[in-house]
C-alpha cells in the first residue's frame, strides 16, 4: 500500500460542518442526512460476487442514466450469470460476443469487456486475501489515493471517479470528489484545481481528509458528505 505523504495545513473542519448544519436546519437535521457509519466487518464479509456486481453498475452508470441501468439491473444480473467470478472468467469467446446483442443489457462492448476483464481481477485478489471484501476492509481509509490507484492499473475501466463511486456504493469508507466537496477544499483554502484528477491534487485532498479525521474522529464519508453540504446549490450530496 502507498503512503500519503503530502501534509495538510491547518484547516479546521469546524467552521464547515456549522455551516453545514446552519444550511441544513441544525445540528441534529444534519446528523439525519449522513448515512451509517462504514461497517468494515460486513464489508469484509461480502460475497465476490456482489463486489464485481457493483463494479459493474458504476463502470455502466459512469457517462450514462443511472436510473436506466437501475431499472434494467436484475437483466443484467441474470445476462452476467449472477456476476461469479469463477463462472464468468471460464466463459468462451462466444459468450461475450453474444452479450453485444443482448437487449436485457446497455450494449456497450467496451464495458461489457470490463466485466470479464474485471471477473479476473476480483478473482486475483480473492486468492491473494482471501476475498475482495476482506482486502477492501484491510485498507485503511487514511491510503484511498493507494487503493484508487491500485484500482485503476489491475482493474479495468475503474479509474477516476468510477473507482471513487465503487468504494462508495460498496461501503468502504472514504470521500468522494464531486464538484461540491471540491468546492468546500478550495473554498477552505486547499489549493488544488476545480476538477481533482491529478495525483497531485488527490494527495493534498487525501491529506485533508486524514488530517480532519484526525481533528474530529468521523469517518470519511461524513467528512465528505458534510463538506458537500456546506457549499453549493442547498442539496444533499456526496
């Protein structure tokens, strides 16, 4: 696992999260929007096969309409063999070249490579640790930067902010970089650009991150849902 190195000044997460909760009706409204704390032990215990179901939906959904790939979800599980692993990589040529014909599912032959691309790499990881829940539980949020990178070279099309939304769906704890969150950081003082792609920026935002939960003892997605909240149009976000 890499290591951040890159240190965080001295920004405060209080005066964010009274904001947050002054937008939001009070402290106790806010505390209603966050969701559960991260359950690592649960996460740990997630079979492979729902792991490489979310990966899917993200890889899907990412430049698409969520809500078309939700409706059409229990096709794609049934067109993806309930998405096991061990089933999924033992599938011929034939069985992939089908699915690009397949109306149940968004025929997107890039993607739908992924999911066999992806099969492997779930199947990798499972042998290394055990399962891929148990290696998502064993890294620690403090390297989500390491694991996103990790994500990206070994898995397929799972870069970017789809990597970031697979954590997040999946329950691993950690923040997220959309507009808003980004808009908090910057608005607080961190200098990194108004879209954070590049390592650079994603090490100084990994940095404030840990250094407010050091500050504050949340973990990381309320960090980032709170830091969302307290900027932007009025709405709940990531």
């Amino acid at each position: 696992m890499a290591k951040t190195t890159t240190a965080a000044r001295a920004i405060p997460f209080k005066p964010i999260r009274a904001r947050a909760e002054q937008r939001k009706g009070g402290a106790k409204a806010l505390e209603k929007l966050l969701p559960e704390k991260p359950d690592m032990k649960a996460l740990a215990k997630m079979a492979d096969d729902r792991i490489l179901a979310q990966m899917t939906q993200r890889v899907f959904s990412a430049g698409f309409a969520w809500s078309v790939i939700e409706n059409k979800w229990p096709e794609f599980e049934k067109a993806f063999l309930g998405f096991n692993p061990a089933r999924l990589i033992f599938q011929p040529d034939d069985f992939w070249h089908g699915l690009l014909s397949d109306t149940r599912i968004v025929r997107n032959g890039a993607k739908i490579a992924s999911v066999r691309e992806n099969a492997a790499f779930v199947q990798e990881i499972a042998k290394e640790h055990g399962s891929f829940g148990r290696f998502l539980a064993q890294w620690p949020s403090s390297d989500q930067i390491g694991l996103l990178d990790l994500l990206s070279k070994r898995g397929s099309r799972l870069g970017g902010n789809t990597g970031q939304m697979f954590l997040r769906f999946i329950g691993w704890d950690g923040f997220v970089t959309s507009p808003d969150v980004v808009a908090c950081l910057r608005d607080a003082g961190l200098d990194v650009a108004s879209e954070v792609k590049s390592k650079g920026d994603l090490a100084k935002a990994q940095a404030q991150f840990n250094a407010w939960a050091a500050e504050t003892g949340l973990p990381y997605v309320h960090l980032s849902r709170i830091c969302a909240m307290s900027i932007g149009e009025n709405r709940l976000a990531q």
